[in-house]
C-alpha cells in the first residue's frame, strides 16, 4: 500500500515493505496537488494560528522532519485516505479486521468530575468545560481569555460580595464568645457556699463476706493404675494420656458424641488408661467441675438421657444398674457397639454438688463386672465429696434395674434390638400409628378390630444397611390397651394359645414354641413373654419364617411379629432378650 508524504507529495513504502538495495524499483506518478483535509485543523497548525490571539498562544512544538529511513517506528505517517472514502482506524494493525472499519461518527467524551463537596470551588471562578475538538468551533482558549477580561473590567466589591459577608458574621460570633468566656471566668472567682457532706449510705456500712472459693482441681483427683487393679487381676494399667482442658480431651465416654455443649464446665480434666491385654481393656476417666450445682445438675441430666437412649450406630442397650450409696446421684448403663468384636462400654456418672464424674470402662467380647466402677471410683469420689461438702461414699450397692424410659415411652427404640449380623445394619422406628399389620395367619383373630381393647397401636422397625437383609425383613409390634389387668390377662392368654395350636387348624404351619420369658418393669411390675418359631407354607416348595412374642405388662398386652428366613433371623439368645425387653418398655407407659 502506498503512503503519501504530507509534507513534499512523494511516494514511500513503509520501513518493512523495503526492497533490497540493488533492486530498481519503478514508483509510480503520484498527482502533486495537496490533498484537501476532510476533517478539521489539527490545533497548532497554520490556520488555526490565524484565528488566535499571538499572546495567547502556548508554545507548540515545531513538527520535526526526519530522512527517508532514518524516522522513528512511531512517527511513520498515517496513510490518507480519498476525499470519498470512509475514515479507517488509524491505530489498528494494518490488513486487520479492525483496520478495515470505520471509525464511528459519535466520539466519547469523558465524564464530567464533580467537586468532593458542594462549596469546595464556590469562591473561585468554574474551569472552562472540557469539550471535544470534533465538535467545538471557538477555541478553549478564546473563552477564557473573554472570561478573564470580563472579571478585570467589574466591579471589586461586586465579585467579593460573599466573602465580605463571611467575614462579618465570623467577627460577630468572635465577640460573641470572647464575652461568654469573660462571664464564666468572673462568676469561677466567687467563694462556693460550704455545702455539707451527704449521710452514709446504709448499704455502705455493711460489708459482705465474700463466698469461700474451693481449691482447684488437679489431676491428682484423677484415676491412678492402682485404683483400676481390682477389674482385671492379671492386667496391668498405664496412663496412655491426660488433659486439663475439655477442648484438649482426646477421649470421649460412650453415647456421648451427640451431647450438647451450652453448659461450659470452669475445671475439665481426662485420663485415659489401657492395658496389653488380648481383650483390649481400656478406660477413660473424667471429671467436670461446674459454676454451679444448678449447672451440673443440668448437665447430668442431658447426659443420662444421651446414655438411656443412644443414638450412636450400632449401639445396643445391654441393661442398666442402680448404684447406691456413692454419691448424690448416680447413674450406670452397659451398652455393646455390635462390630467385629463386639466392644462393651459400661459407663457410671456420679453427681457431688457442683462436680461430674465419669467413668467408662471398655472391653471386647464380655463386660466388665458391674460393681468394679463404684470400686474404683471410691477413692476420687471421696475427694470430690470433702472438696464440695457434699455426701461422702458410704456402703454401695449395685443392683440391675430397668433400662431408663426414654421417647416415645412405651415402645422399643432402635438401640433395643441386635443386629442380625456384627458389623452391619442399622435400626430405623417409625412413629406408632394405627394397626394396619399383615397378619400370618395363625392368631385366629383380627388384629386391627377384635373386641376388647381399649386402644391400639402399631410400630415398625426396619433394618437398612445390611446388603445380606432379606426384602420381606421388618418387624411390627402392636401394643393393645385394655382397661385393667385382669382383661389383658384374658386376652394375652387367648392369643397365645392360638399361636401355639395353629398346626392344629392349618397343615402347612410348623410351630415352635420356646421357653417363655419372665422380667421386671416399673416399680416392680411382673412381666412375662411366650416365644414362637412358625413356618408357613406359601406354596409345596416354599415357606415363610416367623418369630413371635406375645407379652404381658399390666394392662397392656403387647404382640411382636418378626419376618425372618432360615438364614437371617435372631438367635434364641437375642430373640429372649427382646421377649424381656419388649414387656419392659410396654409397662413404663403405666
């Protein structure tokens, strides 16, 4: 592309699109008449000079003018386009997309910049306004210089009008306050009138007592390997790790990875000690100490509740145990974690005052001796009793008792059933609802509808996460009210026997009957529970499992329907704790 040369009209190439020397390169004629401007004259150049002011002119840099070859990159002339063509973009790069457009007609103008604040420029003159070259015809420069004339030919107290005024106010505000200080300064000089002293409170005069404040705890009070000697003779204990501070504990007591934090202690201490044994006997001892006994109390509460129920997978309540005679409250629970071994925690808390002691002690395949707690705590206990004034260990005694009540009273719960298989499957309750359960045929009576009962109700109990559980696996138990004992009696006994004689009235049934079940409930209620194994057949070459429990607790008569297989179903074992469990939870609705 050719480029013309604004100052003499020759023709010349680009530095890039040189040819080499020794080539004779023919240019071509090039009309010398000077290309008329399309657009407006540059500012600075001859024709704008004319119409300015010569004294108000700023200093323009002469344009410089370099030999053919010897000119800057960034100095090369922009090629002029003919009188008829469309502008292009001078700042593109040449044979670009871009350099092919136009370049459009509305050019921006930059935003106007506001003063920071209203009056920051009000005693001063405004600047001139910024505009674009392309759209002005009088020059910047012409309007201020009128501007600066116009302001040297007016009057002088016209244009300093305001600023007089402000110094005016300003001086009166000046006396103003020169005389209040004068006034405040002479009524300061006058004697104050004797005032006398005010009377002595009364409150004042009495001074209290401040409360005694108990020693701190140390780990002293912590268990030691001897005071463990007792549970397992051939055992030896060591310290494996304390702490004194409860965000430092490593440890934690069974079922309590759910309790609440809203009560803070003022002392915690841990201890966690272990042994080499095969069965990994192990236990961890801690002690909290609160701001007040209200707060421990509290917080003993919430912690009996977590161990009573024990949400934690997979969890199975083992039974519970009185403990009398060692502290003001106590209480102790033995849970089993149902893994490949399974691990027996048996946990004891003790409240004194305003402290909480807790001991779990762990073990693979058997519990420990429900008594070896309140032994071995004997001896911290009673530093904490002396220490809070409260009750000291006298003679203890460890008693088994019902497993504690818990939502919704009255009905098994899911750390009251085994698992079917260690290691796997976890227990799902449904809400008990009214009585819509299949029946296998054998009860003789219907369920949802036999007279008698006052009411009736229904839950369901699934197992899930076991990929070994059969489809038709669950088990209901329907819970019938009656309006004494003497009714229940009547009924449970009814249809008891109408599941022990259903190979009598149906062929295909087979019937098993197992010993039947004896427990205790609330307040010393006597329970009992007959066991069932049943097969009925469906077709000549198939059969469907049931275990069945019929329970008695007071009033409430109480029917467990468990569909099982021949190779996933409870052990006798298992199927006789739930025969006493179910009866127990029945007779804490009483």
């Amino acid at each position: 592309m050719e480029v013309l040369n604004m100052s003499d009209g020759e023709a010349f190439r680009p530095r890039r699109a040189w040819m080499p020397a020794d080539e004779e390169v023919d240019l071509p004629d090039v009309d010398p008449t000077p290309v008329t401007p399309t657009g407006p004259a540059r500012r600075g150049s001859a024709d704008e000079a004319e119409e300015l002011d010569v004294g108000s002119q700023p200093d323009v840099e002469p344009e410089r003018h370099y030999a053919l070859g010897d000119e800057p990159e960034s100095t090369v002339a922009a090629p002029t386009p003919a009188p008829d063509a469309a502008l292009l973009n001078p700042f593109a790069r040449p044979g670009s997309h871009s350099a092919a457009a136009p370049i459009p007609s509305d050019t921006i103008i930059p935003a106007p910049v506001f003063p920071r604040s209203a009056g920051e420029f009000a005693d001063s003159p405004s600047p001139a306004p910024r505009r674009s070259a392309l759209s002005s015809t009088t020059p910047v420069e012409s309007e201020q210089t009128a501007m600066t004339r116009s302001q040297a030919d007016g009057d002088w107290m016209a244009s300093h009008r305001r600023t007089l005024a402000a110094w005016a106010v300003a001086g009166v505000a000046l006396a103003v306050i020169v005389g209040l200080i004068a006034f405040f300064v002479s009524r300061g000089t006058q004697p104050a009138e004797p005032t006398a002293p005010p009377p002595p409170s009364p409150s004042a005069s009495a001074s209290t007592s401040p409360s005694p404040t108990l020693a701190p705890l140390t780990v002293d009070s912590l268990l030691l390997p001897d005071d463990l000697a007792g549970i397992a003779p051939a055992a030896t204990w060591a310290i494996t790790d304390t702490t004194q501070a409860a965000d430092e504990h490593t440890g934690r007591g069974a079922c309590l990875s759910t309790e609440a934090t809203d009560v803070n202690p003022t002392t915690s201490l841990q201890r966690v000690l272990g042994t080499s044994t095969d069965d990994q006997l192990a236990g961890l001892h801690q002690i909290d100490v609160y701001a007040s006994a209200d707060a421990a109390e509290e917080v003993f509460a919430t912690r009996s509740e977590a161990l009573a129920s024990c949400a934690e997978v997979p969890s199975y309540i083992v039974g519970a145990t009185d403990v009398a005679g060692l502290a003001d409250q106590a209480f102790q629970v033995t849970i089993a974690f149902q893994n490949q071994p399974t691990q027996y925690h048996t946990v004891l808390m003790t409240l004194t005052g305003a402290s909480i002691q807790l001991l779990d002690l762990a073990r693979n395949d058997s519990p420990v001796e429900e008594s070896a707690l309140a032994t071995a705590l004997n001896r911290p206990q009673t530093e904490l009793c002396e220490r809070e004034d409260a009750s000291c260990p006298g003679t203890v005694g460890v008693t088994p008792v019902p497993v504690p009540a818990v939502d919704p009273v009255g009905w098994l719960i899911p750390a009251d059933l085994p698992r079917i298989r260690p290691g796997a499957g976890r227990w799902t309750a449904q809400e008990p609802t009214d009585v819509s359960v299949t029946q296998m045929g054998c009860e003789n009576m219907t369920l949802a509808t036999e007279p008698g009962p006052s009411s009736r109700q229904q839950a369901t109990y699934l197992m899930t996460q076991d990929d070994q559980r059969p489809d038709t696996f669950g088990l209901d138990e329907v819970m019938f009210t009656f309006a004494d004992p003497t009714a229940a009696a009547e009924f449970v006994t009814r249809l008891g026997n109408n599941l022990a004689s259903c190979k009598d009235r149906v062929n295909t049934a087979t019937v098993t009957e197992h010993p039947a079940v004896a427990a205790v409930g609330e307040d010393g209620l006597k329970l009992s529970s007959r066991l069932f194994t049943i097969k009925q057949a469906s077709s000549d070459s198939t059969a469907i499992t049931y275990q069945l429990i019929v329970s008695a607790a007071g009033n409430r008569i109480t029917y467990t329907l468990i569909t099982v297989t021949d190779a996933y179903q409870f052990t006798l074992e298992q199927l006789s704790a739930l025969a006493a469990r179910v009866p127990v939870r029945a007779s804490q609705a009483q």
